[in-house]
C-alpha cells in the first residue's frame, strides 16, 4: 500500500506521483434526511422509511460528503479540475473503478459524521488502449457512536476509447437465485447525479459522451450499479446485515441498454452478486454477512 510510480515525460515532466501518497483530506457531513429519502426515491423505494433515526443503508453514505468545486473549478469533463487532494495526472478520461468496504455500525439519518481520506496508493499499467494510472483512497467514516464504516476506493484515469460498442465485458458464468431487471434511462441518472452533486458529463451530456469519451451512450454511474447490486441482495435477505463488500467493474452500462442485477448465496455467510448485461458481465461483487 506504499507503492506509486512517477509520471512520464510525455504526461507531465514535472509531476512526481509519490508527493500525493499519503496526503489527507478530513471532511464533516450530515446524513440529511431530505437526501436520504430523495435517494429512497431514486432507487423505487418508499421514501417514508429512513426518517431521522433510521439506519442508512450500505453504500448510501455515496451521497453525502458531495464536492464543493465552485462553477469556475469545474473541467471540461465535469469534474472538478485536476490538483487539489487528488495528482492532478493528465490523461483525459477518470472513473470509479471498484472498491472495498467494510461495515462496522450503521450510520443513521441524522447523524453528524466526518470523513477521513488518505492517498494509500497508485500504479501504472497498459492497457489495451494506451497508459492506465489507478489510485486508491481509503476512506474511515466515523459518526456519533464511533468508526462506522472502511472504505477504499479505486480511481482509473485513462485515454478516450473512441468508437468503442461494447456494452460490457466477459460472458456471465453462474446461475442467479435472485435479482431483478432494470431499465436505466436518463432521468435515473439525472437523479443520481444531482444528489452526488456529480457533473461528469458521461451522465447526462450525450453528444459529450459520444464525441469526447467515446461512448455510445449515456454511462450508468458505477457507485449506481453497486448501490442496485447490493439493495438486490437486501430485497432478498433483508435480514442479513452485510459486513464486507467488494466490487468491481468490468464494462460499462448505458441508459439505453436494460440489464440484470444477479446473485447468489456462495455460503452461509457470503454472496457473489453481478450484472448481465445480454449475457456480458459489466458489474462484480461478493459480500459477507451475518
């Protein structure tokens, strides 16, 4: 967790990778009743259940401790510019690749919660379109009783594909034993993107998406995905309370495609959970719960 390589020349001469490692962000936070019952909302479920006092469910702290980039900071792609808590790394194209969580307590809504973010590592890698650069942050959430949840959070920064048609990734192995289809539009992603106060145009901005990232459609946010996954899982088996969660994308999905939300008990305390996508792989995860 202690590794970092150096920019190239042709990237950035100047930028050294390894100042970055280690730094840290702290952040403070309310878990909002209002946004609260808003994601509710967005993901078809009764907004009535998560009054303050109610315990927020895993992954929805994604919504809270949103960027606070003014207008003027704001990139070409949405995101805020580059520098700040994060390498300001030059390749053009950024993503939630993936992470791993693990949950101690529930937040509840109403709670005042702090943030703590650490650099842990980055590394260069070739891909199959050019130079990839992955950095993980850690995250610790910690709220009125103590540590509530672990995060660590891959981040991929990478070259446009343009042209590209795949709507996911490998063949889908496995055999679902629960899930449920969903039909992504773009007034699902709106939602989702306001309430992250998320401006990545692959969301939102189709001509964007098309032209500069390479896309052929609008991009189901990945944190969205997961956050489906894992609500599938707790339709379910609303009795088990996940402790572990680990997830992985492999290919994007796109509004105008619908795709299933699959998985399957791999034990008697874990579960492999993915999406399908016409048979292709875009999504995977395996949690762990009592």
């Amino acid at each position: 967790m202690n590794g970092c390589t150096e920019a190239t020349r042709d990237e950035q001469p100047a930028l050294n990778l390894t100042q970055w490692l280690g730094r840290e962000e702290r952040r403070t936070d309310r878990i909002d009743e209002r946004i609260a019952q808003a994601l509710a909302a967005t993901l078809d479920l009764d907004p009535d259940g998560f009054a303050t006092g109610a315990e927020l469910p895993p992954l929805w702290h994604w919504v809270y401790f949103t960027p606070k980039a003014r207008r003027s900071e704001i990139g070409v792609d949405g995101h805020p510019q580059r520098g700040g808590f994060l390498p300001p790394i030059a390749l053009p194209n950024r993503m939630w690749a993936g992470g791993r969580l693990t949950f101690i307590q529930p937040l509840r809504v109403g709670e005042a919660v702090e943030r703590t973010s650490r650099i842990a590592r980055c590394e260069r890698k070739s891909g199959r379109n050019g130079e990839l650069v992955f950095v993980t942050v850690e995250h610790s959430i910690t709220g009125e009783r103590g540590l509530c949840l672990v995060e660590e959070q891959d981040i991929v920064y990478r070259q446009p594909t343009v042209g590209t048609t795949a709507l996911a990734g490998a063949p889908v192995e496995g055999c679902a034993e629960f899930g449920g289809r969903i039909q992504p539009d773009p007034v699902l992603l709106f939602r989702y993107s306001a309430l992250t106060f998320n401006g990545h145009r692959i969301h939102y901005d189709q001509p964007y998406t098309t032209a500069e990232e390479g896309y052929p459609g609008l991009v189901v946010h990945g944190p969205l995905a997961a956050t489906l996954l894992l609500e599938a899982f707790r339709a379910a088996h609303p009795a088990k309370r996940v402790r572990q969660f680990a997830f992985r994308a492999v290919g994007p999905l796109f509004a105008t495609t619908a795709f299933d939300l699959c998985g399957e008990l791999t034990g008697p305390d874990s579960a492999a959970l993915w999406t399908d996508c016409d048979g292709r792989l875009s999504m995977k995860a395996d949690l762990s719960f009592d």
